[in-house]
C-alpha cells in the first residue's frame, strides 16, 4: 500500500494516488476534468454530479470516468 | 408534395436520415459530413475520458444543438447488463433518456444477440428509457421488442460497416407491415442507391455511419444519402408501377403510318 494519508485507487483501469480525504470534485479537478464534462462511475454506482463535492475518496474505490465520443478519433466533451 | 415528419418518442425529425459520428478522419470532416446529410439525429457513444489528453476539447460543441439531437449508443457491449450499464451512464450526462441500444452476439458478423437486446429493452423501457433498438430482420424479434415497448426497431440491412446494402428487402417490408412503431434500417447501406431502395421499402428512416465516413469524399456521399433517402422515400410515397413480365409500350399504337 502507499504512503500513509494517500487513497490508491482504480480511474479508468489505472491505479492513481490521491490525498487522503479528498472528494471526487477535488480528484476530477486533479485530473484536469470539469465536473460537468465526464460522468463518473464509483464502484459501479453512478455518482450524481451533485454528490461530488461530498463523496470521498477511499483505497480500493473504482472509478470510471466516461463522456460522449464519435468513435476512435474523436473526442466529444457535450457533458453539462 | 408534404410528407408527414419522422415522429420517435413524440419527437418530430425532418430528416429520415439519422447519421453516426465514427471513423471519420478528423471532427471538421464529421461536422461538414452531418451538415451535408442534412440529418437532425446523430448518435454517440459512452466510453472512458483519456486521462493523459484531458485537456482537449471536443467537437460537439461545434455542432448546434438545437439542430441536431444526440442519441447515445450502446455500441459495442456483448450482453444486456454492458448495454444497461453504458445507457445509464450516457443518460447521466444529462442530454436525453433516448438510447440506441446494441448488444453484439458475434464478433465476426457482428450481428445482434437478440435474447439479450429483448432483455435489456425490457431493463430500459422499465427505467424509463425511449428505446431504439438495433436487430436483424427477423420479424418475430421485431415483434418482441415493439411489445417489449421499443420507441423504434431498428433492423440492419446487412452487417455493421459492410456495405452490402439491403439483403433482405422482403423482411423489411414484412416488419415495416407488422410493427406500429417506427422501423429504421440500421447498418450495412453502402452508397445513396442502397439508402433508396431501402427506403422504396416503406421503412422510416435509416441509421448510418461507415457509408458517409468511409466514403473517399465523406461530405459528397452524406449529400448522396440525403437525396437518396429523399427519392425513396418519395418513390415510396409515389407508390411504384406494378413489375410486368412483358413490354408495354409507352406511345400510342393507333395512328401509325400504313
């Protein structure tokens, strides 16, 4: 396990280290993502957006972080 | 010659042409292509944000959305908990709680497992969902998933990205006869003759992607299918000359020279 006051967690398949304590709106803003441009999976639950501010952050949590795309090249971010 | 709208889930469309947005070689191309197809509906779908490219932008925010309406797809999924998974989280983005919905049963044809997309249909429709349901032409699936409470079926006219173009007009007509929702042709038109003579079937619209994406000059061939699915529709509506075995012809026989 990490250093003592991280939460190692699963974002799309890959293992990440956060903060302790942190929420999942501080997460998405340390991934560089606008809450309202992905929709977020934790533990296969879809988490609504105004839960992510008050959802913490915990070891063993999975994420999935998904938004809209036209196929392999392209990249639509419609989320609101 | 005033044709009655595509109406799906109470929602009226101009166009009978519903467009995807894959496989094209870049988003100007896509967005020049959707506007040439002169489609209202487009399809979209679910899958993981880049976690090493977030800050690009999309193009979706190019296209208007007042004009176009986006309809998330379940492409992809291989069985009805996927399919039910990946239209929750697209209704979660907040557009709609529309779904095209998708469940492969066969990687090499990609043909659908119609058990599980009854089964997911029923998940849906149970949620809430307004259900557009991809199948083969098999009129008893059809049947199933209207009774399931399908917003539309959507039978392909050969395999996904094929280009083999309508292989069975005789089903289609037969499931455009018997359901009361409307019947979209999903998959396999390969170029604007196939969209026509599809849509001389009676059906209300088709579903495409690969034919305008892939095509050498993708905005030409979205103008094609927007005209071909004009004519047909309108040949359709015309209603054809019966097929005749032998000649009849066309110029008086009387007052010929002796």
């Amino acid at each position: 396990m990490g250093s003592p006051g991280t939460a190692l967690v699963t974002v799309n398949g890959q293992p990440r280290e956060f903060g302790e304590g942190i929420t999942v709106a501080d997460m998405l803003a340390e991934l560089g993502l606008r809450p309202g441009m992905v929709v977020v999976e934790h533990n296969r639950r879809i988490l609504e957006r105004a839960s992510l501010a008050s959802t913490e952050v915990r070891t063993g949590d999975i994420f999935e972080l998904v938004h809209f795309v036209g196929g392999g090249l392209i990249e639509c971010r419609t989320f609101r | 010659m005033q044709d009655i709208p595509l109406t799906i889930a109470g929602r009226e469309f101009g166009s009978r042409l519903i467009v995807g947005t894959g496989k094209y070689r870049d988003n100007a191309e896509m967005v020049s292509a959707i506007e040439a197809s002169g489609a209202e509906m487009v399809t979209v779908a679910v899958r993981r944000v880049d976690l090493d490219r977030s800050k690009d932008e999309g193009i979706l925010h190019h296209l208007d959305h007042e004009k176009i309406f986006l309809l998330p797809n379940t492409a992809g999924c291989y069985t009805a908990e996927d399919a039910v998974r990946y239209a929750r989280l697209g209704r979660a983005a907040g557009l709609n709680d529309w779904v095209k919905l998708e469940v492969i049963g066969d990687e090499r044809t990609l043909l659908p497992d119609v058990f599980a997309t009854v089964d997911a249909a029923r998940t849906l429709v149970a949620e809430g969902f307004h259900v557009l349901a991809y199948t083969n032409e098999d009129v008893v699936t059809a049947l199933r998933l209207e009774d399931a409470g399908c917003a539309a079926v959507m039978p392909l006219a050969s395999p996904i990205g094929s280009g083999l173009g309508l292989v069975n007009p005789y089903f289609i007509r037969e499931i455009k006869t018997r359901l009361t929702c409307p019947v979209i042709v999903d998959a396999g038109v390969g170029t604007a003759s196939d969209a026509c003579i599809t849509m001389e079937q009676g059906v209300d619209g088709i579903l495409m992607n690969t034919a305008i994406a892939q095509a050498s000059n993708p905005v030409r061939m979205a103008r094609a299918m927007r005209l071909a699915v004009e004519a047909g529709r309108l040949a359709w509506l015309a209603g054809r000359m019966p097929r005749r075995e032998v000649a009849v012809p066309s110029s008086p026989t009387t007052g010929m020279l002796s």
